[in-house]
C-alpha cells in the first residue's frame, strides 16, 4: 500500500461550506524517491464536505463521502472502485482540527499564498524540538495545507498548491467513473 507522505498534516472532520478544486506540485527541489510514498497532486471539496484526493502519478485516489458516509477507494490500473462505510465526523464549529505526522510549533507568522490566507507552523522530528522536519503553510479557512517544505539531503523539497479555484466541483466528481468494477457495497 503506498503511504502519501506530503502533505505532512491533514484535518479530520468535514468541513462544509467551503468547496475548492485545488492543483498541487512539487516547485523546487527532489522529487520525492519510492521509499517518501506518493504525494497528492490534486483536491476537490464540496459544500457538503466530500473531499476527492488525487495522487501522484494517477494510479490511485480516493473520496470520502460526506454525505452518503463511504470511503471510495480506486485503483486506476485495475478500474476497480473499493467503497467501505465510514462515519465522517462532523465538527461542531467548523473549524478544521489539524492533524500531524511531526511535532508541529505554530509560529504567529503568516502569508498569503494564490490569495489564502495561510499561517506558518514548523515541524519537528522530535518533542525536544532538536531536529527540524521542515514547515508548513495551513490556511485554516479551506482547511488544506497549501506548502510543505521538506528537507532533505540532497536539499529541500518544496510541495504547493498551484492553483486553487474556490468554486463548487462539478458533482460528477464524487462518483465512481463509469466502466469501473465496484467491490464492497
């Protein structure tokens, strides 16, 4: 199973209200090598909250279902889609509830990035904070990690949002491409 290892941070819950389709690259520096997993290239949200994650490379991606509450799964090689029930949690407040592969330190700086207003934490690879994993640009109105920057030996790798429309998706988005065999209903 391939692990996506940027970004380094990610919200649980859905968060309504606030649709996007945004486009993400690796701007500067390594790609990412076999061994760092494979990184988002593209996401879509509704206002129901459904998110669609695409990956690099396309040879899988995945929705989480807000409304019909299922984990969709696709295996693009195989034209397979795997759906699983999953319960989304909804947060009371809306306000994204941040998770983290590193130990982050949320720093009063920040920046705007294609026009969203982003705040800059810093990660850490340990709770002394002795060894820096890099920082991240969150922008909690979207609720989306919009810049990891990472480094690395060969130097820095930097992932950003490239283009981000903050309109709804069309819904066909959120369903399972025709011509696909569906397993787990």
């Amino acid at each position: 199973m391939i692990n996506p290892s940027l970004p380094r941070a990610g919200i649980s819950g859905t968060l309504k209200n606030r649709p996007f389709h945004a486009k993400f690259e690796i701007i500067t520096g390594v790609q990412p090598s076999p061994d760092d997993g494979a990184w988002v290239t593209e996401m879509f949200r509704n206002r129901a909250g459904s998110v669609r994650t695409e990956i690099s490379g396309h040879q899988f991606g995945w929705i989480l279902d807000a409304k019909r509450q299922q984990l969709i799964v696709f295996d693009y090689n195989a034209r397979v889609a795997v759906v699983s029930s999953l319960k989304v949690p909804e947060p009371a407040d809306s306000i994204p509830r941040w998770g983290f592969h590193k130990f982050p330190m949320t720093t009063e700086e920040s920046a705007s990035i294609l026009g969203v207003s982003c705040k800059k934490v810093i990660l850490w690879d340990d709770k002394a904070q002795s060894h820096p994993a890099g920082e991240i640009w969150i922008a909690d109105n979207l609720g989306i990690v919009m810049q990891d920057t990472k480094p690395q030996p060969e130097g820095s790798t930097v992932w950003r949002v490239v283009s981000i429309d903050q309109s709804e998706p069309d819904p066909s988005v959120f369903e399972v491409p025709q011509g696909y065999d569906v397993a787990g209903q």
